[in-house]
C-alpha cells in the first residue's frame, strides 16, 4: 500500500470532513514528541480523526526528534506510513528532515540517536515510504560511508551499524539473519524478500558494513 500511495491519497473533500481545530492537532503534535508504543492505540485514532494538512511540517519535525527507543520503532513506522499514504507531502518532508540530521555526521552525535534516525531511514526506504529512492539511498550510503571513515578508531558507533543490519540487511544488504538461515536450512523453507535493490547495489552496501568489522577487528589485536 506505501508503494502506491500516490495514486490512492484522499481527495480535498475528505480532509473536509476531519477535525481542522487548531488546539486538538496542537495536542496530537505534541503527543508525537513523546511517542512511544504505549500511546500507539491512541495515536493512530487520533491521527485517523484529524485534518493534518497545515501540520505535515510540525508532525514530521515530532517524529524525528522524538526521543525514541528501540521497542518505540514500530509505533513510528507504523504512523508513518499512515500518514504517507494521507498526506502526498509527508514522504519528501521526511527524507528532507533525515537528510539535514544524517548527511552531517558528527563524533558529537549520540549514538543513540544515529541508531533510531539510521533505523528509521532503511525502514522507510524497505516499506516504499520514502518514495525518492535514489536520494534516499544515497543519503543511506552517506552516512554508512561517514561513520566507516569517521568513527573507525573507536567504532563508538558500532551499535547503530549492527542495529541497522539486525533490522535493514535483508533487504538492503542481502544478508540473511542467522535465525532464518537456521530456518532455511532446518525446514527447507524459501522465505519472501523485498527486492529493492539490485545484487550489485546490495554488495556496495554490503562492503561499506564489511569496513566497519574490519576497523573492529584491526582495533582490537
């Protein structure tokens, strides 16, 4: 459905009969910057009653500087792709908002936020949520390619390359995780996969990750 969302975005008369009150999609923006998986019930009825379309901007904003955890993840995807597939201008707000907090990476970075916001952007690109695929995916390699060079004599950014894989290397590298490799192998099973991206696409990404293994390894014997 994310893939096709242009073609199924709600007409102006449908947005006509959602809530426009200023004070009530104030809250609900509100809300978002301290979104977690608890709330997530509330927030999607909220999201379904209200007319967003001045909001996009502000909710977008929410979103990527809430202060997620990991287990807050699928409460995040799962709104964003309720709201790209209601609102044609939240995909590219979304990839302007990660492009302006990823493409400059800096040691002073947490790495817990560079774990969420490198999550956040494989997971849009794999769902079809982000639909400018070639600036997305290049903002992906950036930045792989940013904490690689940057980060490799203390590789204090490690977790948030091996979280990206644990959630993103299927589809993006072609790296089947070691449990469904054991599934494979145990029940002779062929598991469905999001072709994305060509073969040689994923082992561009697959070296850059590959850079990063390599720096722990030499900084460690």
């Amino acid at each position: 459905m994310n893939l096709d969302a242009k073609a199924h975005h709600p007409p102006e008369s449908f947005f006509r009969t959602l809530d426009s009150s200023v004070k009530k999609n104030s809250v609900f923006v509100k809300k978002l910057n301290v979104l977690t998986e608890q709330n997530r019930t509330k927030l999607v009825s909220d999201l379904s009653s209200l007319n967003l379309t001045k909001y996009i901007e502000e909710v977008v904003h929410a979103i990527c500087s809430a202060k997620l955890k990991m287990q807050d993840m699928n409460c995040a995807i799962h709104l964003c792709s309720l709201l790209h597939r209601r609102y044609s201008d939240f995909s590219p707000l979304l990839l302007k908002t990660l492009q302006a907090s990823l493409s400059q990476f800096n040691r002073e970075d947490k790495v817990s936020r560079v774990r969420i916001e490198l999550r956040l952007l494989g997971q849009m690109l794999v769902l079809g949520i982000i639909t400018d695929q070639k600036e997305g995916f290049s903002l992906l390699h950036t930045t792989l390619n940013n904490i690689v060079t940057n980060d490799k004599d203390k590789l204090e950014f490690l977790p948030a390359i091996v979280s990206f894989v644990k959630h993103c290397g299927e589809d993006i590298l072609g790296v089947q995780s070691a449990a469904n490799r054991q599934l494979v192998q145990q029940y002779n099973l062929k598991l469905p996969t999001i072709k994305i991206l060509p073969k040689e696409k994923q082992q561009i990404f697959r070296d850059l990750v590959k850079g990063v293994y390599v720096s722990r390894y030499i900084s460690s014997s």
